[in-house]
C-alpha cells in the first residue's frame, strides 16, 4: 500500500528524530550499566590510585560499577586515542592529566588535541604541585637567595629533574626564565636517581612533585624552599609559593575527568555533579591530600578555560626546551 506524502514525511521525520528522543530518554537514566574510566597510565602510580578512588566514589554515589581500564604507553598518546574514539553515551570517560595537553601535542604532533573539540570536560579532580628542594648543604633559605646564589656562583649549581619535556623540567625552565637562575639541568629517568644524587652532593637542587619528596622532606634530608602552586597548600601553609616571588609562575600537574566527543549535556551535567560531591567529602580530600594531590572544584566551563591558559603558560617553555 503506498503512503500518501504528507504522512510518509511525517513519519520519516519522526524516524529522524528517534535518535535524539533516545539519547534524552538514556540520559536520563544514566548510568544504567557499568561505566569505564580511562587512564592513560599504568597501574599503581599516582594518577591511576587517584583515577581508582574517584571511580569507588561514583560506584556508591550511583549505585553502578565503575571500573578504571589502564591505556598507558606512548607519553600517553594509547590512552588519548582510545578514549576519543569511545562511543559518546557517557559510558566511557577519560581521566585526563596535564601532559596529555601540554607537551604530549609537542611530542607527537599527530595529536593536536583540544579540550571542547576533541573532549567534553567535565570536572577538575586535583592539583599535584611542583615543589623545589635543596640540599641543606647549600645554606640557602629562600627561593630569593636560591636565584642570587646560582647568579654568583654561575655553572656550579646543578638541579635534577626527570626526563626532557616532562613537567619537573618544564617547571625548571620556566624558573629560569623567569627569574634569570644560572641553574645547570640535569635529567633523570626517576626521582630517585636524582634524590640520590642530591644526598650525593652531585646535584645541589631538585624540582619534582610533593609526594616523591615527602619522606625526605619529613626527615629533613631535603629543604624544600617554596611550592609552585597556585596558593599555599593546606597542609603546608608555611611554605610559600614561587608566585609569591615570582608573580605568575606556577607548574602544576593536574587530574581532570573528561568525555570523548559528542557526549550529551545531560550526563555531562550528571557526573559533573557527583563527581563535585565525591570531591567535597572530607575523608576523600584528607586520602588526597597525602598523596599530594589537592581538590580544586571547577565547573565544566572552568575546566575548560583553564585548560587553554595552561596551555598558553606552557607554549613558549615548551619551544625554547624542545630547540635546546
């Protein structure tokens, strides 16, 4: 039997618009069905402990499993790839960190990824600081005496920081330029290496996240002279900050939650949500914290504009170490 017209386009555009209908009809069941959080990283280090936590939180804020699924290798590019390619039904996130935005698109320029285009954010998750620490053989106290000490003594002052381009040596770079520092790098492959050196007398500085330095830095073996956050930390409010020196210097990692895509803006809105009030449970903020890593709550839009400025901080550092 055929149609007539009028209802044969009728019902087309209702065939049209079934796809949208069901999009809306499953985000708001969301999520109905475990969810994957993608880390690009490996298991056990400290982006994937924090991507685990989060993931327990939202499994008892909504009553579904979520599981982390580890895509390390690549400087990050296996886990970036996979996680822009997921469906964008909210069942699969990605736990971004910062050298995914940073120095991976220098690294590999296939990957010129962007926040808004290439994901959806959706909510910020912590802050890992940079901190620099001396040896106390040095006899310096004081970021300021630090920068004078290196100009007086040029050439002799060598500062450890892990492997070009990571963001120790981005963070080094930056101080440099910044403040004129005759500091002489020297790059490891781990924090250790470089914390032996140190106690050694072979390098004199060090620049590298909190909690590879915690112990030593509880023990005194290290002084640690200033945080290059962007304010005082809560358990540390004594130390101060390079910005406080140095206005606008900063050299943060940082941890985000992010979706491919195409994701809509009602599970967006949904995880945005629930991941703020995992991050505002105390006990979640005091097991962060000692791994040195710190809540900072930001909405989407938040997220995603500070994405871009720490890219724009970051674009010329990154091509004055990558000519060297």
């Amino acid at each position: 039997m055929k149609l007539p017209r009028r209802t044969f386009l009728h019902l087309a555009a209702g065939a049209a618009a079934l796809p949208a209908l069901l999009r809306v009809a499953s985000a708001e069941t969301y999520p109905s069905r475990p969810v994957k959080i993608i880390a690009p990283s490996a298991p056990g280090n400290a982006p994937d402990v924090i991507a685990r936590i989060v993931s327990d939180q939202l499994s008892r804020l909504w009553g579904q499993q979520v599981v982390v699924e580890n895509r390390p290798g690549a400087s990050g590019a296996i886990g970036v790839r996979a996680a822009a390619a997921a469906v964008p039904d909210g069942y699969t996130l990605y736990f971004a960190i910062s050298s995914n935005f940073v120095s991976l698109p220098i690294l590999q320029p296939s990957l010129q990824h962007d926040v808004g285009r290439d994901f959806v954010p959706i909510g910020f998750v912590g802050e890992q600081p940079m901190v620099i620490a001396i040896s106390p053989s040095l006899r310096v106290n004081s970021l300021s005496e630090l920068v004078a000490l290196s100009k007086k003594r040029q050439g002799e002052i060598n500062c450890a920081v892990l492997q070009r381009l990571t963001l120790p040596h981005l963070a080094v770079e930056l101080l440099r330029s910044a403040s004129g520092a005759d500091l002489t790098v020297v790059n490891y492959p781990a924090t250790s290496a470089g914390l032996n050196d140190l106690l050694g007398g072979r390098v004199q500085v060090i620049i590298d996240g909190m909690a590879p330095l915690a112990g030593m830095m509880k023990a005194g073996s290290v002084t640690t002279l200033a945080t290059m956050s962007t304010q005082r930390l809560p358990n540390f409010p004594d130390l101060p900050t390079v910005s406080e020196t140095l206005p606008g210097v900063r050299a943060i990692g940082w941890l985000a939650l992010m979706g491919p895509p195409g994701t809509p803006d009602m599970i967006v809105r949904n995880v945005s949500e629930k991941l703020g009030v995992a991050l505002g449970q105390p006990d979640l903020k005091q097991r962060f914290e000692d791994l040195a890593t710190f809540v900072r709550p930001m909405s989407p839009t938040e997220l995603s504009d500070f994405i871009r400025g720490e890219q724009e901080l970051w674009k010329p550092v990154l091509a004055r170490a990558n000519a060297k």
